[in-house]
C-alpha cells in the first residue's frame, strides 16, 4: 500500500500490513484489530478513533500520527518512534510501548492502566494518563509533564509533580516530572 490512502470506518482486521508505507494515510475510524503493522510507515497519517486492538506496531513510524480517541488495547507498540504524536483519549490499556521513543508526544487522557513503558525514552512529554499497579515504568527514562491518576481498587488518586516522579523512580523508571511553563515575565 502506499501513502495517501483515504478511508473512513474501513475493515482491515487481521491483515498482513508489515513494513506498509501508509505515510499521511487517513484511517479514520478504521477496524485495523490484530493487524500486523510491523516497521510499517505510518508518520503523519490520521488514525483518529481507529480501533487498534491487539494490533502489532512493533518498530512503526508514527511520527506525528494522530490517534486521538484510538482504541490501543493490547496493542504492542514496541521499539516504535512516536515523536510529537497526538494520543488523547485513548484505551491503551494492557498495551506495550516497551523501548518506544515518545518525545514531545500528547498522552493526553490516556488509560495506561496495565500498560508496559519498560525502556521507553520520554522527552516532554504531556502525560495526563491513568495508570496502576500493574503498568510497568522500568527503565522509563525521559522527562515529562504530568498529572497522572493513580487507580488502586476502586479509588482515583492524583500524582502530580514530585509524587508521580517518585512513584515512576521507586518502580525502576528515571524520569524527572516537569512543571508547566507559564508566562515569560518581562
């Protein structure tokens, strides 16, 4: 397949599409479930409301790819470079994102619950996510803007600032929590 590919809602689910260029590619609300998108260039391209369950982007190009609203559940994101991509919304809970570079990247309302970020390289990013114990932060090194929202057996509980760095530090992560910027006085 080759970029430029235009759809709304279509029904991929299962296909092979390993190494595909589908670079600037809409797949708007597209079914892609348990496809596999190895090394697959996807940069640019539009997955807004994609359902992505189960899918395999191992080592894809999502440079900047819009996944607004996506459905990421035990989906593998693994080695995937996802430089100043947009994930707000998003379910990707129980999905991998072992060694992904995410740098300048929008996780924005997104549920990691049960998500895997071992190794995963972080650069200011926003990162306003769910998360519990069971989403694994070893080797998570970077910095990022927070709050997260820690949930424990029915409660919801808000790590901000020193308390989510120290959270992510104490399981084996190295990630320093920013404060957000505000105006330049002059």
């Amino acid at each position: 397949m080759s970029g430029g590919l235009e759809t709304v809602g279509l029904d991929f689910r299962g296909a092979n599409l390993s190494r595909g260029e589908l670079q600037e590619a809409i797949l708007i609300e597209a079914c892609l479930q348990h496809v596999d998108l190895r090394k697959a260039t996807l940069c640019r391209s539009n997955l807004e409301a994609a359902d992505l369950s189960g899918a395999d982007l191992s080592g894809a190009d999502l440079v900047r790819a819009n996944l607004d609203d996506a459905l990421l559940r035990a989906a593998r994101l693994d080695e995937a470079d996802m430089a100043k991509s947009s994930l707000y919304g998003v379910d990707a809970t129980g999905a991998g994102f072992r060694k992904a570079r995410i740098l300048g990247s929008s996780f924005l309302d997104i549920d990691l619950r049960g998500a895997d970020l071992s190794d995963a390289l972080l650069m200011e990013n926003s990162f306003r996510a769910k998360i519990d114990d069971n989403t694994i932060v070893r080797g998570l090194n970077g910095a990022l803007f927070g709050p997260a929202e820690l949930c424990s057996g029915g409660t919801h509980c808000p790590l901000a600032g020193e308390d989510l760095e120290r959270w992510i530090n104490i399981r084996g992560g190295q990630v320093k929590v920013l404060r957000p910027r505000g105006p330049r006085v002059s």
